[in-house]
C-alpha cells in the first residue's frame, strides 16, 4: 500500500529563519512520483515541485530546495530566509505508475511570523 | 495557457437539500479530472476521477456521485446533502493518456456549509 506521512502537524518560525518540512512515503513499485504543494489562505493548491523515482538530484529553485533520497524515503523541503508570505499548508504527494490516483500527506501547517 | 474553473466560490445548503458543483478546464484536450474534499484543516480526500467522458471512478461509496457529460466539465453533485458533506472541494487536472504521471493543476475550490 502506498502511504505519504508529514509528521510535522504545524511549524512556526521566525521570518528569515531555514525551515524543513520533512515528507516520508511508503510503496513497493519502483516507478513512482513525487510531489509538493503549496495551499496559501485563499485555499486553491498551487504546485511547486515534481520528481520522479530516477532521478535523486537535488533541487533548487530561489529559496526553496529538495532533498530526495530514496535510501529513507523521504523527500523533504527546505525554505531558506522564510519570508511572512511562505505562510500556508504545504503537502507531500506520491502516485505510482499504471495508478491515475495521487496520495496525498496530511499537510504542514507553516507560520512566518514577522 | 490552461485554466480551470469552479463554481460557485461559496455555498450554504440545508440538510437534506441538493448539490450540484461545476468544474471547467479550458486550453487542454482530454484531460483525467479529480475531484477532492478537504474538511477544515485535514487533508485531502479523493472522490472521484475521470480519465474520459462518461468514466467515473468513486473512492468514497457515500452519497456523493459525478459526472462528466464533456471532456472539460466534471460535475460533483448529492441529491440530499448531510451535515458531514460540509467541506472545501476542489477539483483538479492532469495531462490525460497516461497515468498520474504528472502534476495536478487545482481549481480554487467551493467551500460549502450545510446546516
């Protein structure tokens, strides 16, 4: 069975602090995808990032960085210098090959405060 | 460039009343479209899929069904809402011919209240 945990219910930090928001997830295919989204106040998901099971390369993009590692199953997210506008539900998702089903985690909370 | 489309924004239905939510995608061809429900601060959960015109596949056997009459439009509805129904739905898109390969797109969902 296919499962995505974020342990991590909410997180509160100081604006220009690092944060890591931690994503482990569960499957037996070797195929598989993995993603992250952002839901700001206004609610609509917006997608940030996509890897799929080969390709282990670390990502960065602005402030935001991934670490994949397959070894811990985990894919995990680092914002560097929160800033006040980072403040949203962040989720973990994962989908497998011949599926049209994405699991989802239950979402971290984060707070930027000023 | 593609977009999608829910409506209406906001919602309040008594118990027992009907559903209906509509979701459009635009700027894209045969698209698989999802609908999910998200209760006040919970995950997600899937309801249905559709990777074609007329194919439903349900995830949640309660009293919700949908619909997809055209390939862009997928339909949520209830024909007697419950107090649980109460939640924020949001439909989404993918790339269609494959599988959940690709990363969704998400509308900017419906809150609904049932009283």
């Amino acid at each position: 069975a296919q499962k995505v945990t974020q342990a991590q219910t909410e997180i509160s930090v100081v604006e220009k602090e690092d944060v890591t928001l931690d994503c482990v997830y569960e499957t037996r295919d070797t195929t598989y995808y993995l993603f992250w989204y952002k839901q700001p106040p206004s609610g609509e998901l917006v997608f940030l990032i996509r890897r799929n099971s080969f390709d282990e390369q670390n990502e960065i993009s602005g402030r935001y960085s991934w670490n994949f590692q397959k070894s811990t199953s985990s894919f995990n997210f680092t914002i560097t210098a929160s800033q006040v506008v980072d403040s949203a539900v962040y989720f973990c998702a994962l989908s497998t090959s011949g599926t049209y089903k994405y699991i989802f985690g239950t979402g971290t909370r984060l707070k930027v405060l000023a | 460039s593609q977009t999608i489309h829910q409506w209406p924004a906001t919602l309040v239905q008594p118990v027992g009343s009907p559903l209906s939510l509509e979701c459009t995608v635009e700027g894209t061809s045969n698209p698989n479209l999802y609908w999910y429900r998200q209760a006040a601060g919970r995950g997600l959960q899937l309801l249905f899929y559709s990777v074609g015109i007329g194919q439903i596949s349900s995830e949640v056997p309660q009293n919700l069904s949908a619909s997809r009459p055209q390939d862009r439009q997928f339909i949520l509805s209830s024909k007697k809402l419950l107090l649980s129904d109460s939640g924020f739905y949001l439909c989404a898109w993918t790339l269609g011919l494959a599988g959940a390969y690709n990363e969704q797109f998400f509308g900017p969902g419906t809150r609904l209240t049932v009283l």
